[in-house]
C-alpha cells in the first residue's frame, strides 16, 4: 500500500477536547479512525478514547496482515467497543456512561469500507468532486427533504440532536459502506462536527482538493476556529491521500510493500491494559489501575493536541 496521511485535533473554545483520532497499518490494511465524546454526558474523552483502543486492538489482532472481511470486521469491532465504554461506566459505578461517535475506514486491496455512528463524518472526494459521505444519526438527517412546517420546526428545534451513538444503554445503531474501490488521488476525510459544521461544503471540499493531505488540514481546521471564534467546539480531522504520485513531496506517506514480516503493525493510538483484563473479573485494586492507565493514555494524547 502506499498512501499519504495527516491528522490534527484543537480544543478550540472547550475546556477539554474530547475528540480523539488515528489510524494503524499493516503490511495488507489500514485502519482509520475518528471519535467525538459527547458533551453533557461524563467524561465524553474517555468513551472517545476507548472506541479507538478497543477497534485498533481487534484490529491488530485479526490483519494478519489483511483482514478476512473488514466489513464483518467493522460490524463486529463496533459493538467491542459499545460494551468496553459499558463496561467502563460500570466498574467506576457511573450514573450515566460516557458516551462518543465514531467514523471508521478500512483500506485493504485498493478498495475503502467505512462505518460511522452519530454525527463524525467521513468525505470521499476524486478531482475535487465528492463522490459520497456519511449521513448522521440525527433528527435533522432524518428527516431531510421533507418540507412541511411542521417537520421544518422539528429540525429547527432538534438539529443538533443524535439518536444513536456509543455508550448509551440501548445497542448503537450504525452504517456500514462499503467495498468502494479507490483510483490514484482519491482523498477520504474522516472528521468531527467541529469542522463540517462550521465550514460550508463547497469550501471544504475545495481546500481538501486543492494542497496535499498535510497542508489541506491544519488549513481546514484554522479556518473552522477562526469562523467560529470563542465558540468554537473541537475541531478534528485525519485525511488520506490514496496511492500519492511519485512527483509529489510529502513528509507523511506511507509505503507498505517493503515490510519483511507479514506480522509486522504500526499504530499512532495508544494502547491500554484495560482492553486485555476487561472481560475479567476484577477486585478494586485492578479497577483503579485500568482507570489510571485509561486517563494516562487521555493525558499522552492531549499533551500533543493544544
């Protein structure tokens, strides 16, 4: 595989940024990955966070080096995670779980399969022209092309309102598309509600088309905070360019043929214990240090997201 990747998280005018991305990659697939902890709920950063643990670790487990079938993959990884943010919520006796988006891609054999759940997005764009993207979970997506004055009213009122996500008490509901096969050039944009809302379409197709993936993004994510301005929420993207051609510079691609081992993995998320004792039994002692090592992996990540 040979791609070109970049990734960027702000905080904007919040007082935490609770969005995490990132992405790993063995010698045969690729995993993307973006998630959006949901204000108003506790402790929307750690659902985020344990979304991108828990699929980057099923992930890592079963693209030896490919995956069998990345749909089932997605399908599967995702209830993982729904039940690790459950499962979170119950050991430190939470009234109410955390809870979080989240937008998924798998790239293998020159072919994309994504899966979002809530209002995270993903963009696939060719020449400039978006070929297709996700539709949120949310009342105002629902009911889209409707007319009425009553429906209108309803969006107006609900438009920010998601009936689906990770973490809640009942099974999420999700989209899964996909195999779609990819042509030299081709971009995805996996990105939280912070960019998209913010910035209209048009613009940001044009600015993803325009600059390589490294210097379309902290673009993109500039212009969202300074349109939005103190109200800004998070503001976070990852792109990849697929198959770069060779007369373009780029510090951030990726080549994958000339791995030696078929095991061989690369991650930009951190890992945590937590993930490998969850389904165990645990006395006190070991539920503190799966807390402490979740909030650790939280403080690495946002040390490098100002």
């Amino acid at each position: 595989m040979k791609f070109s990747v970049f990734q960027l998280s702000r905080r904007g005018g919040r007082a935490v940024n609770e969005d995490r991305m990132g992405y790993c990659y063995t010698r045969d697939a690729a995993l993307f990955l973006l998630a959006d902890g949901m204000g108003g709920h506790a402790e929307g950063e750690v659902a985020a966070q344990l979304a991108l643990q828990s699929i980057a670790a099923q992930f890592q487990r079963e693209a030896t080096p490919a995956l069998a079938d990345p749909t089932d993959f997605l399908n599967r990884a995702v209830i993982t995670a729904h039940q690790h943010i459950q499962r979170y919520a119950k050991l430190k006796k939470m009234a109410d779980s955390p809870r979080t988006t989240v937008v998924a891609a798998v790239v293998q054999g020159g072919q994309a399969t994504w899966l979002h759940c809530g209002d995270s997005r993903l963009y696939w764009v060719r020449d400039g022209k978006l070929l297709a993207r996700t539709r949120d979970h949310s009342y105002l997506e629902m009911e889209r092309g409707a007319a009425t004055p009553l429906l209108l009213a309803h969006r107006l009122l609900n438009r920010n309102v998601l009936f689906t996500c990770l973490g809640a008490s009942g099974m999420p509901i999700f989209d899964v598309s996909g195999p779609h096969p990819l042509r030299s050039g081709d971009r995805l944009l996996l990105c939280s509600d912070g960019l998209w809302g913010v910035l209209k379409e048009p613009a940001l197709l044009h600015g993803l088309s325009i600059l390589p993936v490294d210097h379309a993004i902290p673009a993109l994510v500039d212009s969202a905070l300074q349109i939005a301005g103190n109200k800004s929420d998070n503001v976070t993207a990852l792109a990849i360019e697929w198959e770069v051609p060779e007369d373009v510079h780029n510090q951030h691609g990726v080549e994958t043929d000339t791995a030696t081992t078929t095991q061989w993995f690369a991650s930009t998320i951190q890992s945590s214990h937590e993930l490998d004792t969850l389904d165990d039994p645990l006395d006190e002692d070991e539920i503190e240090r799966n807390i402490a090592e979740i909030n650790a992996a939280i403080r690495r990540s946002a040390a490098r997201k100002p």
